[in-house]
C-alpha cells in the first residue's frame, strides 16, 4: 500500500508496554518508519506486531547515543518521545500515544491520521488575519470578503494538532468525579488550589465523552498561545524540530503532564517569530482511556500553580531579531527562562540547562552539514 509522504515522514511513539494498538493502525501507518521510545525498564520486552518497519530505542540506547547530554530526556514520562524526534532524520514526524486508536467521521468511515496531518503542512497557514471561514485552503473553502489581498499566499506551516473523540485531554480537577474531588479537596487541603480553579459543579466533568466531530481546521493566530496536546500531533521537522523538546518531566521532577503544553509555548512563539504558522482542528483520533486523576494531579500540581506565571511570561516575551533560526530562538529562550521564571523554582534553572543540552545533543546528531 502506497502512502503520501511515506519516504519523508516518521511516526513516533513512547511506550512502557505492548504495542497491540498497532494492529487497529496497521491500514494507515505500515508504509511508514516507526521510531518507537521505550520508557521504563530498558530490560523489558516490548512486543511489536509483525510488518512494521521500526527502531525500538530504550533508557540505555538514550544514555549510549548521548552520553553526558541524555539526563536532558526525561525518564518515566511520554516526555521522552523526543528523543525520536532527535534521532530520526526525516523531515516531518508524526507522534501518537498507545492509548490511540483509529476514529471515525461522521458517516462512519476511518479517519486517516496522517493524510489529514500531511494535507495540514503542506497548505499555508494565515495567522496574521483571521479568516471566518477556517482554513481557506481546504476544499470547498476560500478567503472571504475583506480579508487582505496581500496575506493570502500564507507562511509554512510548522505544526499540525490534531484533537480526540471519546475521552476528552482534561486536568486532574476536571477529570475527577465529585465524590473524587471531595476527596482531593479533604487531602490536599481546602486552600490546596488556586482561586483561578472554578466552583467544583462547574468542572467536574468525568463521564464527559467528545462526541462532537467538528469539520474544521483553522490557524491558530500570531501571538495567541494554545495547550498543545502530543497525544495526535504532527510537525514540520526542518521548521521547527529543533524547539520541539518536551522539558524534563517524571522521574525526579517535581512536575508532570506539561511536557507536551511546554513544547507547544516554546514552538508557538518560536514560530511567531519566525513566520511560520500552526494549524489545531482535523484530524481526530480515538482516545480509548482516562488516567487516574489522583496520579495525574501529583504530576500537575505545582504546574497548576506555576502556569498563572509561566503563560503570561511566554505571552510577554519577546525574542532579538538576531536570532533568525530555531536553535538560536531555543537557545535564546533558554536563558530567557533562567531569568524570567527562575524565581519561582529552581526546577526552571534545571529546566533551562535541559534545553541547552537539548540543542547540543539535537546538534549532535543533527550537524549543519548533515541537514544541508
């Protein structure tokens, strides 16, 4: 079976079990290379149904190929898909979790995943003026009346988010059952939370199922911010590989659960400046289960605090005209959060060096030569 782009794209996936769910995708994702990420216990087995054509990399093969530079990838966490994205030499990647399966539209046929992903980065995106009509390139669309004759050809489209039917990509608070926050509230304390988390009865939401499919995809605007998810998430590896690192998250870190929403701050303003665009909508897939909103909300709890800092600090942010590539606007953004969030925690120094030691391990094995 043929596929667009087969040659030009990787599909990239962090695991710690079985990879059965590849069964469901076998359709659409056998004509393409797998870079699987093994987190975990690097000594056990992880079983890969047969016909796929991949490369399986665990916690020793991360610390062998990067040497003094791998404790940047983190440990115990999906975070550590990166490293995929590292190694692989392709120029468009797309990531995908376990849970993931294939969904449908809305006259029952599959959705494929990746055709939609493709079609995204390869048309234009327009985030300097909006258009009321979503995307205008798609078919049966177009720019609408008033929009600016002078934007219409559109920037590169860096990053492709795809969103999820069934279980939705809710926090810890929202996910839980009422009897469940009653709980949190008793053990954590009745001041556990911030003032910015609303009444309980209005976000308590843990039989909510996304059952709306909706046909769209749309730009999303210079200088907006978006919780990016990396559960259904395609980008442009030459545009903005270099940025996309998902932090240090997991085992030894007082944080979790924001790795994927920290890569989509840095890339967004990275592609703002830059002049290269994001697109979230289209395509969907199925999420098949929920986490334990208790687990969750020890991975999150300090980031419920810390986003009411960390946003405004990415929304306020302003990157030198001198840095006109993805590793420079990385590098530079690195020691802008040294500065700028390092007095909320020493995990933003840590964090800071993380992304240094990124680019020098993404330069390590991504040298200018080799990319020419």
């Amino acid at each position: 079976m043929s596929a667009p782009l087969a040659d030009q794209l990787d599909i990239v996936i962090p695991t710690i079990r079985n990879l059965d769910f590849l069964e469901e995708w076998r359709p659409f994702f056998q004509p393409y290379h797998l870079i699987i990420v093994q987190d975990g216990d690097p000594t056990k087995k992880i079983h890969v149904p047969e016909g796929f054509d991949y490369e399986l990399y665990n916690r020793n093969d991360i610390e062998r190929i990067l040497g003094d530079k791998a404790w940047a990838i983190s440990f115990k966490d999906s975070a550590c898909r990166c490293f995929g994205f590292m190694v692989s030499k392709k120029k468009y990647i797309y990531t995908i979790d376990d849970d993931c399966f294939v969904a449908k539209d809305p006259s029952g046929k599959p959705i494929n995943v990746l055709e939609q992903h493709i079609k995204n980065l390869l048309t234009p995106s327009t985030p300097f003026f909006f258009n009321t009509l979503y995307d205008p390139y798609r078919e049966g669309a177009d720019f609408v009346r008033g929009y600016p004759f002078s934007l219409r050809e559109g920037i590169p489209t860096a990053t492709s988010h795809g969103l999820w039917m069934n279980i939705p990509d809710y926090d810890a608070p929202t996910q839980a059952r009422m009897d469940e926050w009653d709980c949190l509230q008793t053990c954590w304390g009745p001041h556990a939370f911030p003032h910015s988390i609303p009444a309980r009865q209005h976000m308590v939401k843990p039989r909510e199922r996304n059952q709306r499919y909706v046909d769209a995809v749309m730009t999303v605007p210079k200088g907006t911010l978006y919780p990016m998810c990396g559960m259904n998430l395609a980008f442009d590896r030459d545009l903005i590989g270099a940025a996309m690192y998902f932090g240090l998250m997991g085992e030894g870190q007082p944080i979790g659960r924001y790795d994927d929403m920290w890569a989509g701050w840095c890339t967004k303003v990275i592609c703002d400046h830059l002049g290269v665009g994001c697109k979230t909508g289209l395509p969907y897939v199925w999420h098949s289960k929920a986490s334990n909103p208790f687990v969750n909300l020890r991975k999150e709890y300090k980031g419920i605090f810390w986003q009411e800092e960390i946003i405004p600090f990415f929304q306020n942010l302003t990157l030198s005209k001198t840095s006109t590539n993805v590793e420079q606007c990385y590098l530079e953004l690195a020691e802008l959060v040294r500065k700028g969030l390092g007095h909320i925690d020493p995990y933003f120094s840590k964090l800071a060096d993380g992304m240094v030691a990124w680019i020098e391990g993404w330069r390590l094995l991504n040298p200018p030569a080799a990319s020419a």
